[in-house]
C-alpha cells in the first residue's frame, strides 16, 4: 500500500516540533521561501521534505561553526 498525499506533508505545529522553533518562526521560514507550503483552512501545510531538507542544512551549518570554533 502506498503512502497518499497527505503523509508527504507536515501542518505548522509538526513542523515547528521537527524543527524545534514557534509556528510562527515556521511562518517566516514559509515567507521568505526556506520551507515548500501552501496555505489551508486553519494553517500552513508544509511540505515534509522540505522540512528534512531545511533540518539537515541547519545541522551541517551548526558543524561548520562549531569547527571552526575548535580552529581558534
């Protein structure tokens, strides 16, 4: 049985848990075109991977600057 459409997205606040900010920092990230959404009734619908890709940038760029920081 394949997965339908609605497990490929996340709401606002799942979103925001994944990512561990506010729903309205999930908000921003929608507006300035960092996470893939459409609007619905009641909220934001995020996409899912764009929630994994964006969670997995940020971790890369937490280990640079971590890095660097031992450099010093």
């Amino acid at each position: 049985m394949s997965k339908g459409p609605l497990y490929q997205v996340l709401t606002a606040a799942e979103a925001a848990e994944y990512l561990n900010v506010t729903r309205r920092q999930i908000a921003r990230l929608c507006s300035q075109g960092k996470l893939q959404h459409r609007d619905a009734p009641g909220g934001l619908l995020v996409l899912k991977s764009s929630v994994e890709k964006y969670s997995d940038k940020r971790r890369v760029g937490r280990q640079i600057d971590e890095g660097e920081d031992d450099v010093q």
